[in-house]
C-alpha cells in the first residue's frame, strides 16, 4: 500500500511539473530575452490606461503583472500590438478582463 502512495505521489509530481512546463518557459524567454516593456504596460498605453494609486488597484496590477511575465501567449501578443488592433485581446490574454475595468483617462 505504501509503494502504491508513493508512485501515486511521484506521477502526480511529475504530471504537475509536465503541466508547468509552458510557463516556465514562458517565463525563461521573457526573463533572458528582455528587450522591452512588458506588454501589459504597452496594451495600457495603447488603451489610454493610466491606474490609480489605491490599494485595490496596485495589488490587482501586481498579480496581472504576474500573468503577464508567465504568459504562454507572448507571440500572440506581439502579433495583436503590431497589429494596431483594439478588438480581440479577450481571445488569449489573461489580463483581458482586468484591462477591461480599468477606466481609461480621458483627455
């Protein structure tokens, strides 16, 4: 019974490590290969984004942040801001719902 718990514990250790793969290298490329902004920050330009300082809205940046480092979805995206495009980021970027509420400033 303890030899089944413990292979049953090593598959599931492995299938989560497996599972992780495309974030950490996601991660890897973005971290060794930096050679610009993160594209939260250019998305929020493009939108006229411009956060508060609350609270509320510096934790919620900090994890979108986050995703956005761990994005698996980074080539997607520089097509989509190459592009120009304003419609379509809800389709592969995590941070899509996030950008949504925040209220661009108006000029």
């Amino acid at each position: 019974m303890t030899a089944l718990i413990i292979s049953l514990a090593s598959l599931f250790l492995f299938a989560t490590a497996i599972a992780a793969l495309p974030y950490i290298n996601a991660a890897w490329r973005r971290i060794a290969g930096r050679e610009a902004d993160l594209q939260i920050w250019r998305v929020m330009d493009r939108r006229g984004i411009v956060p508060d300082n609350s609270p509320g809205t510096r934790a919620k940046l900090a994890r979108a942040v986050r995703r956005c480092l761990l994005c698996p979805s980074i080539e997607q995206c520089d097509r989509w801001l190459g592009a120009n495009a304003q419609d379509g980021l809800e389709d592969f970027c995590p941070n899509a719902t996030l950008l949504e509420g925040l209220r661009p400033v108006r000029k």
